[in-house]
C-alpha cells in the first residue's frame, strides 16, 4: 500500500460552516463525544498532579508571560538576532508574508534536493498553511510521523486537538483503520500494539528519507537554538536522519534566549501531556558536521501574526506555547470536539486564534462565540492568558462588523418601527401572520433561506402568542 | 519592491509603534535545588523509574552495563569511538560509530552511551556529543539504549539543567533531552511505552 493511493484532500474539502452548524452534527456523534471526554478526563488529571507538585508554579507562569511579552514587545530585534545567529551555524533563514509564500518556498527547497517524499513532524504552522496539500500539488508525498498525524492522515481526516490530533477515534476504531489501511488484518486494539505496527510502518519511510519538515516549539535569538518537544521519536528521527532538514515557525515562537527554556520546558510538559518532562526534546542550532543534516531551513512564517499583533487587546494570544490544556478543561470543547471549530486551532485559543490568524470572514468568524466564559481556560493557561477577556474583544469586533449586515440593518428598522405604542402594536399584529409557516409547537422551528435564517438558526426564538398581553388587557370584561 | 523579510520587520514595526518598552522578566521561581548530593541522586533514580525505564546505581558502571546488554539480550551493539574502555564490556561485539548509515545503526541491538549532564525533577538525561556520547543517531535507531550517568552530573532542577547545557548549544552542537523511552499517548491519551525512539532505557548511574 502507498500513501499516494490516499486521497486526505477528499474529506477535507467539505465546506466549512459555521461553529453553531457544525457543533449540532458533532454533538450528535455520541461515539466521538464519549471518546473526548474519556481521553480529556484523565489528561486533566494528570496536569493537576504533575502541577501540583511544582511549589513555584505561578511564578513560573508569570515568567513565562513576561518572557513572551518581552519577545512580541521587541519581536523585529528578536527576530533579527534569530536569523543572525542561525546564518552563523550554518542554516538558512527564509521569510514568508502568508502561506503562499510559505508553501512556495518549501515545496522548492524540495525540488532542489530532487526529493520525491518528505517525513514530516508534527506542526500546527504547516497544518495552518495547509503545506501538505501544496506538496502533493507539485508531486511530493508527505508522509505524517507523529502516530496520532498518521491515523489522520490515513483516514484522511483533519486533527481534532492540538495535541493528540486523533482524540476523536479510540482504539477500536484505529485498530479497524490499520487493519484496513496497513494490510494488518492480524491487528488487536491493544494500543502497545497499534503504536508497534506504526513503527514498523514508518521505520522504512525515515531510514530512506533524505528531506524532512518540522515545526518548532521555541525558537532562541541568542544562540540561534530551535527546539522540538515530543513524544514518540519521531521528531528525533526527521530532525537527524535526512540530510536537509526544513523547520516552518510562526514568527511567534521566538523566544530571545536559550536561558528561557528552563522556564517553558517546566511549563510545557507538565500543562500538555501532563508530565513532569516529554520523553524527548530535540535543540540543534544550525548544522553540525558530522551529526545530523548537513543542510537546515528555518521559514519564518507571518501570516496574520502581525495582524494580531497590531490589536493590543488581542496580542496575548501570541503567548500561546500550544499545550492545549485551555482545550481540555473547555467544557464547549468537551461536547462538540475539534472539528465544530474548522481550523488547526480548536478549543477556546482556537477560538481567539483562528479568527485572528485565519481571516474574519467564513466560518470562524463564528468561533468567539463558541464559549460559555467561564474561565477554566484562564485557570490553566501556563502563560496567564486572558482567554475570556479577549473573546468578549472579539466579539465585540465580530459585533461591530455584523452592525453593517443584515442584524444591524434589520435592528434600525425595527427600532423605527417600536418607537410608539401604534408601531410596536401593528408590528406584532404583521409578525404573527408572518411567522404562521415557520411556527410550531410555540417556538420558531423553520427559518427560510439566506441570511435571516443563518441569523435564525443559531438561536431559540419563541414563536409570537396568539394574543399579546396588551390584547387580552383590552379585551378583558371586567372594567379598568 | 521590498522583500518579504522587509515587509514582515515593517508590518512588526507598525503593529508595535504604540507599544511601551519591553517589560523585565523576574526570576524569581526556583534557580536551584536544595537537596543534597544523596537527596539529588536518590530523586533522580525515582523520577526516572518513573517512566518505566531501569534504574541501575553501581558503583562499577562497567559490570553494570555487561548485565544490562545481557539481560537484553543485546549482542552487537554501537558504541562513539572515544567511549571509555571501563564501560566496554568483553564478550559483546561492540561496533564503534564512525559514520555507519542508518540502515547499519537499524541493524543494531542496542548502543551504549554517556550523557553530559541530567536532572533530578524531571528524572532527565541529556546528550550533547561530548565525550562517549556518539552522534544523535546511535542513541536513536537501535531499540535498547543503555546510558551511563556520572552521579555528579545530575543537578536538581530545570534551571540548573538548562545553565549546564548553554555552553554546548553556543558551540552548536546538538542536544537531546530524553525522559525515559520512546512513547505516545495518541491513542485514546494513554501513555504507551514505544514507538519510534529506543523502547527500552537502562539508566546506569555512576557512583
Ligand atoms: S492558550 Fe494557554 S492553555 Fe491554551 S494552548 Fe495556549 S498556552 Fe496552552
């Protein structure tokens, strides 16, 4: 079996519709809500004992915000330092405005090496710019090595969590998808098994690669240091086997010295798989003779960054180290899963991150709004995020654009229209004979077409009574 | 027309020209441990036990990674080329690493290393390519590492950890921090011994 015969780009391609929309088809899934919450309860269990045992913990969430704020305060010198002192290790600095950019630079630094194929490494910033899909486009196959990017990628799916992008399957579902798609048919769903018959399935890919492609968790100006956290090895394995090795980072991930990491490499672990250190961290700073690729790529990635950047209520979001515990104590998340949310980003940094970074207009546009605001993202943020606080910022741009739709527009009619006693009485008089074909059971059940039932449908609207109050105080028999 | 490098250090420029200069950061959390040297070793030893790796304290490193290649069964086995002799035991075929390709180190049963230093909190060993601790890949592709540990390099905390380290990343050399076997938690967030590095870990700390 060959991963060209997989067709990912198929089930991704469904149009993406709003949060409210897609959030009603996932809470009907009860398999994936049951899956979510399994998996999301004991990693919060975990994180609260791996952080209850740091007596230092807030000082270090302090520090990690201010080391942060400091960064995106001074982000153009830090940046510059970054590519300087990885220009003097040997690698190559690249800069990309959006994922175009991006995508163009990768997939031609593949060409050049002739390479058919690229082992990659999990990345949220290559999901974002949707690389994978710009390889196959010019004939390049990338092959995801995180087990969790593969399951995915075999059932051709999009990540579901930053983390643990196949939080939605459990193991009896995997089983059946290896049994079906790695010609394993002899599989069981013990999970040592599942992650065994994907070492053997990748073991060749990363033995014969010669270009691989990573993401970067932390990026240091001063020594020109990048740094990979992760599990499995495989992150191991692609930033030291090949000969070139490709990194694409938001600009956001700069950090302005190695000495930071003492702070984030405490922070990260314990708050995203919940504990006390990741089984692997890989720091390489340029190249090295004779250890690892002889060639090294850094691609520093705006899109929409800066755009974040420029709105001071919302630049916190670029604290963000990705570990995903906003996401698993998010009780909006725990219902409807990742996908409800369209994006890379899911859960409530999702929320603030995506319409930010992905454009305000489509699908996420939606996305603040996916919240209850009740603050347990906050609670655990390991870089003091105010999540809560920049969501109402949000929606309150989301408002102020949608003043200029249809809501806006149909609002100042009315409030034409109810501003005397006559208006308001003839308005309900109209509005019942209006509503009759959408009415059922007191409750408006049938929007029509277009952008007043877009409105309509993410909201419960009682039907307007067959008679007012007023109506029935005129029209009573005992006297005034 | 002005190059997206340019353009990015521009559009940064601008999106912070309201923005008051850099706020401090204070360290003020823990820069170091205040256990002793027994107190360090002995949580050492727990936290990396921890992860279900094996946690040998010896005072001759030498027999104790021979019956630790033994009780693995581990025959042919990579080594760096400057391990020291101590920790080369007989009756193994020891392979030197100098430049065997990776289908070579696949081949392998394991590889025996040193690290430069560790830490104690998050039972952690990291290998920078000093002295018998080989390129990355020998301790990666075979699926037994047995790493020796000199007792006076584990530090308590992160920090410490961290500072010890700044002089290698500044030479630019490579480091790796690992935390017991490979694993996952892909599936179903269950931590599985496992996947792609090392599946097994063998500790030896030197006393
Ligand atoms: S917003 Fe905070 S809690 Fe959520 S993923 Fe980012 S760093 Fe983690």
């Amino acid at each position: 079996m060959t991963h060209s015969s997989l067709d990912p780009a198929a089930a991704r391609d469904a149009r993406p519709e709003s949060f409210p929309h897609a959030a009603t088809g996932a809470l009907a899934n009860h398999q994936v809500r049951a899956n979510i919450r399994h998996a999301t309860t004991s990693i919060r269990r975990k994180r609260a004992g791996v952080v209850a045992e740091v007596p230092d913990w807030e000082l270090l969430r302090a520090a990690g915000a201010a080391i942060k704020d400091e960064t995106l305060a001074s982000l153009d010198a830090v940046l510059i330092e970054l590519e300087a002192s990885i220009q003097a290790a040997g690698g190559t600095v690249h800069w990309a405005r959006d994922a175009a950019e991006a995508n163009e630079i990768v997939v031609g630094l593949v060409r050049a090496e002739g390479a058919e194929e690229v082992v990659k490494v999990k990345s949220l910033a290559t999901d974002e710019i949707r690389l994978n899909e710009a390889l196959e486009g010019a004939g390049i196959r990338p092959i995801e090595t995180d087990l969790a990017e593969l399951i995915v990628q075999l059932a051709g799916e999009r990540p579901s969590h930053l983390l643990v992008p196949a939080i939605h399957k459990n193991r009896v579902e995997i089983r059946d998808l290896f049994r079906e798609r790695l010609g394993r048919p002899d599989l069981s769903d013990d999970p040592t098994e599942l992650a065994e018959a994907a070492r053997l399935h990748l073991r060749e890919a990363f033995l014969r690669a010669r270009v691989a492609i990573s993401g970067a968790n932390f990026a240091a100006a001063d020594t020109g240091t990048i740094c990979v956290v992760e599990s499995e090895g495989n992150g191991r394995m692609c930033t030291t086997l090949p000969d070139v090795l490709i990194t694409v980072m938001g600009i956001e991930k700069a950090i302005p010295r190695f000495r930071d990491l003492e702070v984030f490499l405490q922070l990260l672990p314990r708050s995203s798989t919940g504990e006390r250190m990741n089984p692997y961290t890989s720091l390489w700073t340029g190249v090295c003779e004779g250890d690892g690729p002889h060639a090294f790529h850094l691609v520093l990635l705006d899109a929409g960054r800066t755009r974040v950047l420029a709105d001071p209520a919302g630049r916190p979001a670029l604290r963000c180290i990705r570990c995903s515990a906003c996401i698993n104590v998010c009780p909006v998340y725990r219902q409807t899963g990742g996908h409800a949310y369209h994006s890379p980003y899911a859960g409530p940094i999702g929320a603030i991150l995506a319409p930010q970074l992905l454009g305000e207009e489509g699908a996420v546009a939606s996305l603040p709004f996916a919240s209850s605001l009740c603050g347990a993202c906050y609670d655990v943020c390991p870089v003091l995020i105010d999540i809560p606080s920049i969501l109402v910022h949000e929606r309150g741009k989301a408002v102020a654009r949608e003043r200029s739709g249809i809501e806006g527009r149909s609002l100042k009619v009315l409030g034409k229209a109810f501003a005397t006693r006559a208006g308001y009485e003839r308005a309900q008089r109209l509005g019942r004979k209006l509503q009759r074909p959408l009415a059922r059971d007191g409750w408006i059940a049938h929007f029509p077409p277009g952008p007043l039932g877009a409105w309509g449908r993410s909201r419960d609207l009682p039907a307007l009574p067959a008679q007012t109050f007023r109506e029935w105080w005129e029209s009573r028999d005992e006297p005034a | 027309m002005t190059s997206p490098r340019e353009a990015i250090l521009a559009r940064v420029r601008a999106s912070l020209a309201d923005t008051p200069s850099a706020v401090a950061v204070s360290r003020t959390y823990r820069l170091r441990g205040e256990r002793d040297r027994a107190g360090v070793i002995e949580l050492f030893v727990e936290r990396v036990r921890a992860y279900e790796a094996t946690v040998v304290v010896a005072d001759d490193p030498g027999a104790a990674v021979a019956s630790a290649l033994e009780a693995a069964g581990a025959r042919r086995v990579g080594i760096a080329p400057d391990l020291d002799r101590r920790l080369r035991p007989p009756g193994v075929e020891l392979i030197e690493d100098q430049g065997l390709d990776s289908r070579d180190l696949d081949g392998l049963d394991g590889a025996v290393t040193t690290c430069a230093s560790a830490c104690a909190e998050t039972g952690t060993i990291a290998i920078d390519g000093g002295p018998g601790q080989g390129r990355r890949a020998l301790s990666l592709v075979p699926d037994l590492h047995v790493c020796v540990v000199r007792a006076e390099a584990i530090v308590e905390t992160v920090p410490e950890l961290i500072a010890a380290l700044e002089p290698s990343a500044r030479e630019g050399r490579p480091i790796v921090l690992v935390s017991g076997p490979s694993a996952t938690s892909d599936i179903e967030l269950t931590r599985v011994e496992g996947v792609h590095g090392p599946r097994r870990l063998v500790v030896i700390v030197a006393t």
